[in-house]
DNA sequence: ACTCTATTTTTGGTATACAAAAAGTCCGGA
DNA sequence: TCCGGACTTTTTGTATACCAAAAATAGAGT
C-alpha cells in the first residue's frame, strides 16, 4: 500500500488523512457502501483517531461519505438523482458566477488565469495528456467561480467541483475538443465583459455535459 | 449561566455544544471577534475538548467562526460585502428552488406547510409574537426549498439560512406586513404551479430585503 | 515608549480507557 | 432447512492525561 503518511509530518494531520481517503474514493479504492471505520483507517495511515474523525467530517460535508449515529462512515452510493440535482445546483451557481466575472472583466477587474489554462488545455489535448485535461477543464471552471469575486459563491461551488470530479472518475465525459471550444467561447465573453452572452454560454456549455455523465454513469450502474 | 449541559446528557454531545455556541453567537452573547477557546468552552459546557472540537469544525463549515493553525477559532466578523455576497448566492438558489417547487406543484406534488405557515405568520403579527414572526419567516423560505425536491439545494441552501438568521439578529428587518404580502402572493405563485412567476416573485422579495439589512447592519457596525 | 526575550497558554495531536449501541455469531426450535 | 432470540465482539462517542510546538503574554532592558 503506497498510502502512508511520509516524510514531514510537520502537516495537518486531518488535512492529509482527508486527502488519501478522498483520493481513495475518487479513484474508486473504496467503493460505494464501504464502511469506513476509524481504527482501521488510523492504523492504515499511522495517526490517531482524532485526525481520522476530523477527516471523515469533511467528507462527510462534502458529499463523499455518509455517517450514522453510532454506525459511522460509509462510502455515499451516487445515484442518477444526485447527478441530476448536481447539475441544476452547477446551473445556478456557475452560470451566476460567469455572469458576475464578466461584470467584473467589464469594470477593469484582471481577467487571472482563464486564457493560460485555456491554452495549457489545448497542449494537455495535443499531447494526449487526458488526466491533465480532466483536471484544467476543472481549473477554467474553477477559475470562473473565483472570478466572480464572491468568498460565499466559492466556498459553496467547493464541494461540487469535488463531486463532479468524483462523477468524472466513474462515467466518461463527452469529447475533449468539444468542451475547449465552448471553454474558448465562454472564455472570450467574459474576458470581453459580455455579462448576458456569458451566462447564456455557460448555461449551455453546463447543461450540455448533464447527458452524457447520465448515460455514462447509468452503464456503470447497472451492468 | 444557564448553558449547562442538563438533564439527560444521553444525546449527541457535539451536537449539544454546537447548538448552545451557535446559539450565543446568535444571540450576541459571544461578540464579534471573540476567540473561543476549547478547554473554556469544554468546562462551560462540562464535556471534554472533543465535542468542542467538532462543534466548532461545524460551525466553521457553516460560516459563524473562522479557525487559524494553531490560533484556534474566532466569531467572524460579518461585513457589508459578506450580506452582499450572502444575498446574491441566496438570489441564484431560492428563485430556483422557487421555480422548481411551482413545476412540481404543477406536477401534482404536494404543496406541503406553505399555506399553513403563512397562516401561522398571520397570527404571529396579530398577536405581535416578533420572535415567532421571524421564525415562521424563515421556516417559509425553508419550506420552498424543500419543496424543490432536490437535496443538495437543501443542503446547500443551509448555511446560507443559519447565516441570515444570525444577520437578522444584527440588524432588523423591514415591515413584517410586507414581507407577509410577499410570501403570500408568492405561495400562490407556486400553489397554483405558475413557475416562471414563482421566479420573478422569488427575486424581488429577495432582493427587496438587501436594502434594509445593509443600512441596518450598516449602524450596528459603525455605531 | 519600544524592542527583544522569557514565561505561560493554547492548539493539535497521541495514547488509553470505557460505556453503550451496533453488528455479528451461535444455538435451539419449528 | 430456515428462523428468531440470546450471547459475544466491534465500533463509536466520549473522557482523561499527556506532550511538543506555536502563539500570546509578561517582563526586562535600553
């Protein structure tokens, strides 16, 4: 097992335990319906269980696990309504926020990184490299979020972007090239502080990406 | 001090002392800034430091305290921009939820409490029951949102409530009639399942109460 | 008054213990 | 064989005691 606490440990214990039990579940190490159970996953990782505790709380808040009074954690078991309701929460939030970015980009504030990780995406897609896609295809949206200048917005577009990454790892999404070019539509309505057009663009470039994840996700599903 | 863990402490703890902090955050008893440090609230409250702990991971989470590494947890300090931000996250969810809820009345979905706590707000202001008033208020909006039908609107929305419950404490509100006549017409809106009404009612009475919370909070903070 | 140092507090974490609730196991009877 | 209840084991939730290291505070010297 590569997944103990290494080197400095001069870290957040809880923060590194979250980390690798994240991980483990993203990367579907633990399935859905799991227990997971503090001793074990204190002695796997070498700490005690307080950080543990810690750790399984934030998951918890964040969508991936699920507790029970007195029975503790279990690997949350995603089903087609929670992608579904996913989306229409990102439709709200994200479009709200690109909307707000574009305001923003009007009114003189920086355009940050949305080109640079428009162009590192294009490389990533040249070069084949299809897990750094996935996570700068992340990033622009991420980015968009925090271009809208609201703390609250970001913090409660957070545990989606987890979510959705989670979703990413058990169904495939639709083509890379697709999603850059309305990233790169998208991208030129904020940075030209077109409010209502970036809204629009993001509204469908979100809706666009719900069938696709159903479909993927319904195949993994059922078998 | 009548916050002491009394009669029978065979419940949940952390829960326990979650609820009696967040309580005197609230209420004002813990001011702004106020560190709040764990082996004090562990003899308060008569529990050891790790129910304090998670309490106080809580109410991070939902935005009342904010913790540094190694300097423990804070009561924030509400600003201007925190109401802004708040409201507008409040306008991207709440007009959805109101949306959502109208479409699934019009689908034959039940229309659950809404009509009986805008009843009970009724007799709340006749018999000039301020606290209740607020209460019935707030538990309407929560009404709405549960009637969208998606959870993680619900979950996500959660925060926002505690939020607001803790801003109206600081800074009062306008017209209890008005708001009553909002929250009246727009329970219509969704009972009679008129969607893009429900929308439009949603906004306003949301943003309607922007104005005054701001100037409210405005003196309460530069006194 | 102001800065630098020494002392005390406080956090984040470990280890251990224990009651009570779940979960798991076993056994006898239909 | 299958079922239901009694018994045993696990696991959580919490308490207590303790520690290193960072932060806050007090103190001393200029």
């Amino acid at each position: 097992m590569p997944e103990t606490l290494t080197g400095r440990d001069d870290e957040a214990r809880a923060e590194q335990v979250y980390q690798l039990v994240l991980e483990g579940i993203v990367a579907g190490r633990y399935e859905q319906g799991v227990r997971l159970r503090e001793r074990e996953l204190s002695e796997l990782y070498n700490v005690s269980r307080i950080p543990v505790r810690e750790a399984i709380q934030r998951l918890e808040q964040d969508g991936f696990v699920e507790t029970f009074p007195r029975r503790g954690a279990v690997v949350r078991q995603l089903t087609l309504a929670d992608v579904n309701e996913l989306f229409d929460v990102r439709l709200c939030l994200e479009t709200f926020a690109a909307r707000m970015a574009a305001v923003r980009v009007a009114a003189g504030e920086p355009g940050g990184r949305l080109q640079e990780l428009l162009d590192d995406t294009r490389q990533a897609i040249d070069d084949g490299r299809t897990d750094d896609v996935v996570r700068l295809s992340a990033a622009f949206h991420a980015e968009i979020v925090r271009l809208s200048g609201n703390r609250l917005l970001i913090e409660s577009v957070k545990p989606l972007f987890g979510r959705m990454r989670w979703i990413f790892g058990l169904a495939h999404n639709r083509s890379n090239e697709l999603q850059r070019d309305e990233h790169m539509e998208l991208c030129n309505a904020i940075l030209g502080g077109k409010a209502d057009l970036a809204y629009t663009l993001a509204y469908s470039h979100i809706e666009l990406g719900r069938e696709p994840v159903l479909k993927g996700l319904a195949e993994t599903l059922e078998p």
